[in-house]
C-alpha cells in the first residue's frame, strides 16, 4: 500500500513511512524484466526539499526512473496520473498539497481521482540510489514525497511537489 498525506500525528514515524513507501515501490516494480522493458530514462534528483529532473512535459508511457538522494533524509517519489477529473480540478501547487494531505493511500486516491492511477513510486534512502518503472498516461501527473519531518510535516509541505504535464497517445503495455 502507498502512504499519501494525513501523516501528521499518524502512528507513523519517518522511518516507518519510510518503510512503507520502500515495501510499495518494490511490489510496483517486481514484474519480470520482459514486461517492465523501458526506453526512456528518466534521472531525479532528492535534495532537502526539491526534486529536480522531472520535465514539465513529457510523452506518455514507460520510464526507467533513477531516483539519486543526495540528502540525509529518505526521499520517495509517488507519481500519479490524475485522470480527467481531478486533472482539472488540481491546478495549483496549494491544491495539490490539500489533495495530497486529504488522502490517505491508494484506495483513498482511487476514489477521490476516478480514472487515475499510480505512476511509480521510487524510493532511496540517504545518500543513495534506486531504479524504478513508472508509467505515465496522458493527462497532467503530480508528483510528491509524503515522508514526514519529526514535527509531522510532510516533504510535499516542505517544496517536494509538482505536476507534469504528459502528451501523447496512451501508453502502451
């Protein structure tokens, strides 16, 4: 299960969410290799409190996302694709930290974004590297990292956040 928002005073602490996100970032990714072949990289960057890498737009389907934490925090991408709904809806930054904030895993999310889906969740730990797949469908995506400060707030809170747009046919596969 992927941890969004509602952190804050959660029986989470930032290594239990940590733990939660790595666990969900390898059951996404552990399809055989055959059926997760990619041909576009996508390389990210996880500083305190930024990501950078992500384009503003994109062509939709497979990445081989490299996520490279280069901060003493765990950092986590979860990328999703907002579907027609609350692609038009979420506009804003502000919007987006509400949305994310407001819901509380995939089963949340799947209901309060019908159509939309999970794009990948790459996960490093301090000062570390990972691979992982994401796929992106046409749409506008957002992109954030739930992992709480000790004060509960989360990295998304703190600047880790943003939207893609993505052109382009369905991805295929």
């Amino acid at each position: 299960m992927i941890t969004f928002g509602r952190l804050r005073g959660s029986r989470f602490t930032r290594l239990g969410c940590a733990t939660v996100v790595a666990a969900s970032a390898l059951a996404l990714s552990s399809a055989p290799a055959s059926a997760v072949a990619v041909k576009r990289p996508l390389v990210i960057t996880a500083t305190n409190y930024k990501f950078s890498g992500f384009p503003k737009t994109l062509t939709a389907g497979k990445y081989a996302g490299h996520l490279i934490n280069t901060s003493d925090e765990p950092h986590v991408v979860v990328a999703v694709n907002l579907g027609p709904s609350c692609g038009a809806s979420i506009t804003t930054i502000s919007q987006a930290k509400d949305f994310v904030n407001s819901v509380e895993d995939e089963e949340a999310f799947a209901l309060a974004c019908p159509g939309g889906s999970i794009a990948g969740t790459p996960f490093a730990r301090p000062m570390a590297a990972s691979r992982s797949t994401l796929r992106f469908e046409p749409g506008k995506a957002l992109y954030f990292c739930p992992i709480p400060e000790e004060d509960g707030t989360p990295h998304s809170d703190l600047g880790m956040i943003g939207f893609i747009n993505v052109t382009g046919p369905p991805a295929a596969g």
